[in-house]
C-alpha cells in the first residue's frame, strides 16, 4: 500500500466504514458508499481493489488486483493455481460475461478416475496432482485487463507484491480453516511447505515464493505463466507429483468471452453466467418456474415458501445433471430449458402440499433443435461499471498440492466432471454424459456470478462460493431484496436451505429454522438435512439504492469486508 498518496488512503479508510445514508433505517444496513465498492472474502484485498478505483483505476483494474490480493490472503480459495467466471455490465448498459474455467488436460480420458473394479477413486479425483485442471485465473485476469483497463498492470500488482512479501495476518475462521486440513496438505505437499505449519490468529503470514511469482507475471504478462519458463516449471512439477499437465497444456488454454445468461423475473433483468457454468441457466430455471405464485403471500421462510422453492430447486437440478456440461462439447437447448412454457410443464407435478419424490422425477424431456470451495467479489467503480466475479479451486485449498516454488496451491477441479454417470461428485451432483471427461472439455460448474437491473437500472451485483449450493443461495438473495425489500446486508445475513434434486433432502443452515418449520416439510414427504455448523454461502453484494447510493451485504459467515469510497 505504500506506493499510493497519504491523502488517498487516508480518504478511502476514513469513508470505506462510514455509513453515509442518514435517514434512520430499521433494518441493518451494510457498509455504504456514494462512489466506487469492493466486497470481497478478505478486508485487505477489498481495500487494494478500492484503492486502484481511487487512482481512477474501473472496475476491470479494481478485478484484476482483488483477485491477485485473495490469492495471497485466502489460499483457501483465493487463486493462481484455478479458474473462474467474470460477468459485467458496462455503465452504457452493455453486458458480457469471461470464461476462465480450468480446462481438463490433453491426456485426460473419460474412465481416467476409475479403479480395476470401475468404481470413482473419490481420492484420484479430489487430492493431489491428478485431480489437477489446467488453471484458468492468470489468463482470465489479464484478458479482463486487456479488454477493459485502464490502469497499466504494475500499478495493479505492485501493492499485492507487497502484500505477499510483508504478509497478511491470519483471521480466527482461518486459523480453525488450517487446522481442519493441515494434515491433508501434509499428506498432499509434504510437511515443509507454508501452509503445512501451524498459524494461530494474529500470525502474519509472508509468502515470499508467490511474491516472486507476481514479480515474473508483472514483468512478462500472462505469457510467463502460459508459454514461458512457468508453464514448463509447474508442468514438471505437476508430473513429479504424479499428475499428467504438460507444458502444450498451458500452451492451448484459452480464456473465452461468452454471452451471458439474460431472463426477466418481474420487473428484473438478470444476467448471469452460462454453461460452462450452470449457474445463470439454473438460475433462470428456478426463477422461472416460481414466478406464477405470489411468494410475499407465502411468507419468508415459511414451510410453504420453503416447498416452492424446493421444488422449483428440485426440476432445475434434475435438468442441470442431464443437459449440461462444457458448450463447446455439448448441444446445450439453452432456449428451450429457460421457456416459460416449458417451465410451467416442469411444475405441472407440483403440489404445495406434498413433497416430490426425486427418484420419480427424471429430467424433463427436450426437443433438440440443433441450433464445498470457492470465492466470491462484487465491484462497482465510480464510473457505474459492475463486475461480478466467483473464482475457485474447487475444494478447500483445492488439490491440497501446494506448489512451493510458485507460491500457491492447485485446484481439484477435475471432480466437477461426471466421473462416472450416477456417482456423485464432492458436492453430491450427479451429473451425465454431457459433463463426461474429455481433453480441452471444461467441467460443469455451479458459480453465479449475477448482475441484477431493475427497470433497466443497475441495481444489483452478486454471487458466492458453496458448490452446488451457490445457485440456490444467490436465489434467496435476489428473493430477500424483491419480495421482502430488505437492505442488502439483510438480505445476505438472512437464513438459508438448499435442495439440489439429490440426494433427495432439504438441507437448512444450522442457525435460523424452527423445530415447528422441520416438522412440517417433514410431514410432506421430505428428507431434512441440518448438518451441525452447516452454512450455506457466503454471498458479497452491492445494491444501488435509488438515491445511487452504494450498500454493500458482506456475510458474515466468512471474514468478508466491504470497503468503498
Ligand atoms: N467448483 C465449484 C463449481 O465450480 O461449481
């Protein structure tokens, strides 16, 4: 942070906390902003993306040094080893969505994580070298960058370099995260590596390898990392671990620019991300299908509201697991899942009294016409551009295979992929041929990253890691603001379930749900789940109020910040 005028930091921290709406608010209101805001997993990459916006950086520079600051600041998901999905809306209204998912490698077969018996090897697929796709972020940020930026890329990293070198202090929730999985990092990367040793709250943490490593991308661009010496460093590394990456891997991976996922819902426009990712279409479906009923009737979180929802969950789901997969692979009848008519069809089985059994719902049929972890940031710049961006290596610490020289840890995103038709992934998707395993395929994800307009205005930029469970949790979001006008801050605070066809159950939050609500779902014919300490989500927002006041919902499930200015 050293590199930016007193005046500017000063005048950020001073405002970045100050709530600026006067009038007296009856719900918690979240962190505001009359200009420019960054919601993020960690307060210093918040502040390091708001203060490139302060420098007259957009929202694209504010993107590329917030994703840099989480891959130093939370390893847990924050990532250079991984991949992602970026949507935006331009101030003239234009909106588009980046693909920079990881890809599966030239040498990956089908049956690659099948034993002699043809069973999943749950553990080839999810720790360590093989379960590896060839990550995503470092291309994705500079394509971004490259498109859209406007501040030049040393500018950007810079205050990440020192960040990474002079450290950043470990929060509680990532003390008690470490000590979850320090003995499968041990197992995975050996016992030397940083995140191998013990940290308690309030250690600082310097990652001076990855420091090195941002040193190299500043000087040589993403080229470094794709085509130059890097690519031929994490290869070998990658194959002495067991994995099958190659250089020509990072040599062909491509970022793509993909047209969003774009539905009404009332008087909402939303835009969201498409396959690779199911998230927008998923999305579109569920919103779809509850849009003929009164919901504010219902009552928020009611057992009715609940048995909307979940059924409406339930279909989507069904769908997602036959249809979708990598577009580039697979026909996608993207028109025909988001048509209404189709929609009210998927919900001619559903009683408000009753559960659905899932094991006697299929998908629906279409006509074909040819035709667990990641990281969530929401950004608005002073200009009124909107970037929504979910990033991941899949599991906690992805792969577990932390790479010492580079400075990072790689992705377990290979098991996003349907294995093995039927056999479940670690999120508990069943998935089809469509997201089977092929070379260059890129594997079907859940993230959501979502920008909402209201009236044609932006209104809302959202999104959030939890797996399968992300699609669900930015729906009640949405839902909270729309039908239950709460603040933003209440809206994320709120608590929150989750059905996701199957495993055939409801699963709630810890925290929130009564006795009475469980007792009642039950009694219709559905399985509970309410796992001890379970969250679902951790949703980073903006809402622009009308007044263009910028609120920001940070959750407090995680150690999420909002700075603005
Ligand atoms: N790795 C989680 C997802 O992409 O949905």
């Amino acid at each position: 942070m050293k590199n930016y005028p007193i005046w500017l930091l000063t005048l950020y921290l001073l405002l970045s906390c100050q709530p600026l709406i006067k009038e007296v608010q009856t719900a918690p209101l979240g962190v505001t902003a009359k200009n420019a805001m960054v919601v993020s997993a960690r307060e210093e990459a918040s502040k390091i993306g708001v203060a490139v916006m302060a420098q007259g950086g957009n929202a694209f520079d504010a993107m590329f040094a917030t994703e840099l600051a989480l891959a130093v600041t939370f390893p847990y998901a924050g990532n250079l080893g991984g991949g992602g999905f970026m949507v935006y809306r331009l101030n003239n209204g234009t909106t588009g969505s980046l693909d920079y998912r990881e890809m599966a490698p030239l040498a990956a077969e089908q049956d690659m994580y099948l034993d002699d018996m043809g069973q999943h090897d749950r553990k080839l697929s999810t720790l360590g070298a093989m379960a590896i796709g060839v990550p995503g972020t470092v291309k994705g940020i500079f394509e971004a960058h490259t498109q859209f930026g406007k501040l030049p890329v040393d500018q950007l990293i810079d205050p990440v370099i020192d960040l990474a070198r002079n450290g950043y202090v470990v929060t509680a929730k990532q003390e008690e995260r470490l000590n979850q999985y320090r003995d499968l990092i041990r197992e995975t990367s050996g016992q030397q590596v940083l995140y191998a040793q013990t940290y308690k709250a309030g250690d600082t943490v310097k990652n001076p390898a990855l420091a090195s490593t941002l040193v190299r991308l500043r000087e040589e661009g993403a080229n470094a990392f794709y085509n130059g010496s890097m690519a031929e460093q994490m290869s070998q590394f990658i194959q002495t671990k067991g994995g099958i990456i190659k250089k020509e891997d990072f040599e062909q991976y491509r970022a793509y620019w993909r047209r969003p996922i774009r539905f009404s819902y009332q008087d909402l426009d939303i835009i969201s991300m498409g396959p690779p990712s199911s998230g927008g279409l998923c999305l579109g479906q569920i919103m779809g299908m509850i849009a003929p009923y009164d919901l504010e009737s219902l009552g928020h979180n009611t057992a009715a509201y609940v048995q909307h929802l979940t059924e409406a969950e339930r279909r989507a789901y069904a769908d997602r697991s036959h249809y979708l997969g990598d577009p580039d692979f697979v026909a996608i009848p993207t028109a025909q899942l988001l048509d209404s008519a189709y929609l009210r069809h998927r919900m001619s089985t559903f009683s408000p009294t009753k559960a659905t059994e899932s094991a006697n719902m299929g998908y629906g049929e279409i006509n074909f016409i040819e035709s667990d972890e990641t990281t969530h940031y929401s950004i608005v710049d002073p200009m009124g551009n909107a970037v929504s961006v979910t990033t991941t290596i899949n599991g906690a610490y992805g792969s577990k295979l932390f790479d010492p020289e580079l400075g990072f840890f790689y992705n377990n995103e290979m098991d996003d992929f349907s294995a093995k038709p039927g056999s479940p992934n670690m999120f508990g998707l069943i998935g089809g041929q469509a997201n089977a395993i092929a070379p260059k395929k890129r594997m079907l994800s859940s993230m959501t990253p979502t920008i909402v307009e209201r009236n044609g205005e932006l209104w809302q930029v959202l999104g959030t890691p939890g797996g399968s469970t992300i699609i669900t949790s930015v729906l009640q979001v949405i839902l909270n603001t729309h039908h239950f006008k709460m603040t933003m801050q209440q809206a994320v605070n709120q608590p929150r379930f989750h059905h996701q066809w199957l495993p055939d159950l409801i699963q709630f939050e810890q925290e929130g749900f009564s006795e009475a609500l469980m007792n009642s779902l039950k009694n219709q014919g559905h399985g509970i789940y309410q796992g001890e300490g379970r969250v679902i989500g951790k949703v980073d927002a903006i809402m622009r109020h009308s007044d263009g006041i910028l609120e920001a919902g940070a959750d407090p499930r995680g150690d999420d910040t909002a700075v603005g200015f």
